[in-house]
C-alpha cells in the first residue's frame, strides 16, 4: 500500500482524519486510545481512592505524568516495531514520523478533557472527588465509544455487537480492577 505524502500525514495531526484512513492507522490509534483509557481511569481510581489526601495540583499532575509516560512509551514502541519492520527511504521518513506521533498521541489527547474537569474544581464548580469522578465518566465513554467504533461494521446483528461491547467494557473494568490492586 502506498503511503500518503508527508504533508497530507501532517494535515492529519491537525485534525485531518481522511489520511489516515487504513486499516493499519486506524488500528493504531484506536489501540492507542483503549489504552490511553485504561491508564487514565486507573490513575483516577486511585486518586479517588486517596481524594482527602489529594488537591487539584497533585491530581493534575499524577494524571499528566500518568498519560504522558505512556505516550512515551507508545512513541518508543511505535518507533521500534517500525524500525524492525520497515526500510524506509529518506522520502518516507516525515510521513512516517508524523504518522507515527499521530497514533503515539492518542494518550495526550485523551488528557484533556479530565484534566479541564480537574481543573474546574479550582472554580468552586464542584469538589475534587466529583471532578475525579467526572473524569472517569469521561474515560470510560472513550472507551465505550471505541468499542461501539470497532463493532460497527462487523456482520453481527445489534445484539450480538451490543453483547462485544458490553464484554469489551467488563474486560476494560477488569484490567482497571487490577491495576488498582497492583498498586
């Protein structure tokens, strides 16, 4: 399959989705985002679990250190299974690249909206323990969101998709569970 020129993968982390449409790309940022969640959710879970010790500054930050490492660790994998897989020429390399951050950035992106929620405490709007929570609410329909996206074109009928998506969901809760168990 031939690659999209450089310039059209970099439109596409500007919000440009049409390059990236291949099975591949859209696979890699969707894993991206299912994990991205998952680690987003954790992460709040235990703040929650420990919100009289917590403040807003704290919070913030183990939630973007939490997301950001994690985006680290996406953009080193990605590098190296491409590296491992790939011969590219130096005419593929910024295409490359790009689509490589595209899909490593999944986890920042999905920071944001927990992380504002986090913040809009500081306003007086609603207490911590309540923007933590909010924050979760919004991961897990992420999460929801990415399931129902994955089955959306299977050959199922809509209650054998509504059945995946509810195990995919309870799978989600389980590797949450024990992530917060490990810690």
């Amino acid at each position: 399959m031939k690659r999209p020129p450089a310039r059209a993968l970099l439109s596409a982390t500007a919000g440009d989705q049409t390059a990236w449409r291949d099975p591949a790309s859209v696979a890699g940022a969707l894993r991206e985002r299912v994990y991205a969640s998952l680690t987003g959710v954790a992460t709040l879970m235990l703040l929650l679990i420990y919100v009289e010790e917590e403040t807003v500054a704290s919070s913030v930050i183990s939630l973007v250190v939490a997301m950001t490492t994690l985006w680290l660790a996406s953009l080193v994998s990605e590098f190296i299974a491409h590296t491992a897989t790939h011969e590219d020429t130096a005419a593929d390399r910024s295409g490359t690249i790009a689509q490589i951050f595209y899909t490593a950035g999944q986890s920042l992106e999905l920071m944001v909206v927990p992380v504002g929620v986090i913040l809009l405490s500081l306003t007086g709007l609603w207490e911590l323990r309540t923007a933590l929570i909010l924050a979760v609410a919004a991961l897990m329909v992420t999460l929801a969101v990415a399931s129902i996206y994955a089955v959306r074109r299977s050959s199922f009928g809509w209650l054998h998709r509504l059945f995946i998506v509810a195990v995919e969901l309870g799978l989600g809760a389980l590797v949450i569970v024990a992530k917060i168990v490990a810690h």
